[in-house]
C-alpha cells in the first residue's frame, strides 16, 4: 500500500514508499477534476532505504495550485490503494 507521498523539491523526483508491487498506477487531478499525469511504474523499487520506494521523474512544469492523487499498488493480484492531496507552490 502506499504509505507516504514525499514532494520533490527542485532537482528531486516525487517518491512513493509501497513495498514491493508488480505494478504502481499513480494518477493526479487538479482542482477541477481533470487528469493532469497518470504514469504507471513496473519493476522492482528504486530506493531501499529507509522503506521500498518508487521514484519518478515527473517531465515537464508544475504549475503552482493544488493537486489530488490517487495510487493504486498491485502484487501478485492484489490491489491496495490510497489518495490524498499536495501543493506546488512556487
């Protein structure tokens, strides 16, 4: 399950701790509702230390404003999921 969102700051990748999962769906909503990044991630973690976690390069700019995220973990065919919100602010 994903247990922590960790914001980037300049230069650093959004990080997600899950554990081990085949599989990480993670999708990101402005205020309005509207998609604005869905990306899923395959393979094993990128970070061991101090939890199993995922990194990922988000392309592109970031405006400022809030945002909502939901991820969706698979391992083994079993899905877990969570959501929350972050900002950007500039």
């Amino acid at each position: 399950m994903a247990r922590r969102w960790t914001l980037a700051r300049p230069g650093l990748h959004p990080c997600i701790e899950t554990g081990f999962a085949d599989r990480v769906k993670i999708k990101i909503y402005n205020v309005a509702g509207e998609a604005v990044k869905e990306q899923t991630l395959t393979g094993g973690p990128n970070k061991s230390s101090p939890a199993y976690a995922y990194e990922w390069g988000w392309e592109g700019y970031i405006p400022s404003g809030v945002y909502y995220y939901t991820v969706e973990t698979e391992k083994a065919g079993k899905k877990l999921k969570a959501k929350g919100k972050f900002a950007v602010v500039r």
